[in-house]
C-alpha cells in the first residue's frame, strides 16, 4: 500500500501528521513499542520542516507511508517539501554521556531518528528535500 | 496532555498525562518555570500515564532537572512506561535522571 497526506507544514497539523502515520501503522500491523517510536522520528523531521524549511512562511511538506506486500513487516515513510536545502543527517551527534549541566540539547532529534530507523537518507531532488525512512520489525 | 500538580510543603508533584510531544512540551514548560521556584526541595515528575516522549519533551525535562540544580533540590522520575524509558536509554537521559 501507498498512502499520501499533503498538507500545510506547520505545528498545528503535528496531531493530523502523527494521526497519519499511528493509523497507518496500525493497518501495517506494526507492533505498538516501534509504532511509539516510529512516531517519534516522523514528529522529529516534520518539526523541522514545519520550523525551518520555509523561514516562518508557508508552505507544503508531503508524506507517504509505504508497505510492499511481499514484505509486510518492514514500511517506508517519505517526507518531502519545497523548502531550502537543508540535510538533518549532517547534524552531529550530541555526547549523550555528559551531565545535566554540561548537556547540549540540539541535535537530539536527529540522533533518536538515527538510533530507532534502520535506513534513513536524504536526497535534494528538483528542489524538493526528500527523506526516506526504513524500519522493519 | 494533562498536568497534575499538587505541592506538599517543600515538595512539588506533578503528574503528567497523554503525549509529551512538541506541542505539549511549551505547556510543561511553562507550568515549570511557574512552580520550580525557590522553596521547593523536592520535584516528582509521575509518568505512570505518559505514554510518548519527543525530543522537544526531553529538553523540557532537562530544564527542570537544570533548575532544581539551581535551587539545590532534588528530581525524581517515577512510574515511566518501558517505551518511553528506552527513549530515555537510547538519549543517555537514563543516566542524568533519578528515576523511581
């Protein structure tokens, strides 16, 4: 199955993207523990597109959530907008050992994406940013 | 999300419901910044019905661990559901936090 949602990228269509991908998910079969945390990486990236991609102006960011019946336990997410050039994945990694104090709070995001997908690539295409996500269970 | 707070003497607990995502982040934020002040020794965040953690969440909870540094008090963490404590693992906050 493909499935497309098109929208605004801003905060307020957080709740219809994350709506998006749990129903998804769910008719995916996909086990409740890596549906938390798939949410989590599409919520990290669509913030980002939401608050940066765009400098503050509107604009649009697609996903599609992808299963390829020959392999139903593994899917595919896709998300893409027309913003600048902008590739997450080259944001270092935060040193996840220092202290409380000492603890830098960016990059987080990226890094939790990073740990829970199996795949995760960007790719600038006709002035689209892409990134494709895989994770299988 | 849903916050519930309630203050004992020197010791504040709140109680937080639902998706910590980065909508609900602001909010618990701001409820922090109003209640962690001086006075309060003790700060319990009760997960039990937490049930989602973002990124923008952990940074609400590290401000809070940072201000009652500040205030020379302490934070506990207690009732977290194991998914979202294998967030808390995967980011090194398991090893920031006092978890109960």
């Amino acid at each position: 199955m493909k499935k497309e949602l098109k929208i605004e990228a801003n905060l307020d269509n957080l709740d219809l993207v994350l709506g998006f991908i749990e129903e998804n998910l769910e008719l995916a079969e996909c086990p409740m523990k890596i549906a938390m945390k798939i949410a989590v990486c599409v919520e990290e990236l669509y913030v980002n597109v939401a608050s940066y991609a765009y400098d503050g102006a509107s604009g649009d960011c697609t996903l599609y959530f992808e299963q390829d019946e020959k392999t139903p336990n593994r899917i595919s997410i896709t998300i893409e907008d027309k913003g600048k050039p902008f590739n997450p994945l080259e944001k270092a990694d935060p040193d996840t050992t220092l202290d409380a104090e000492e603890r830098e709070i960016g990059g987080l995001g990226i890094f939790m994406v990073k740990n829970i997908m199996d795949n995760i690539i960007y790719e600038r295409k006709q002035k689209n940013n892409i990134i494709i996500m895989e994770k299988t269970w | 999300m849903e916050i519930k707070k309630t203050q004992n003497d020197s010791e504040l607990v709140m109680a937080i419901s639902g998706r910590l995502d980065t909508n609900a982040a602001p909010k618990l934020i701001a409820d922090m910044d109003e209640c962690l002040v001086e006075g309060v020794k003790t700060f319990v965040l009760d997960m039990a019905d937490c049930d989602y953690v973002a990124s923008s969440g952990l940074r609400a909870i590290l401000g809070a661990q940072k201000k009652m540094n500040a205030l020379s008090g302490t934070m506990v963490v207690k009732n977290v559901v194991s998914d979202v404590m294998e967030v808390f693992e995967m980011t090194g906050f398991a090893d920031i936090l006092n978890f109960e």
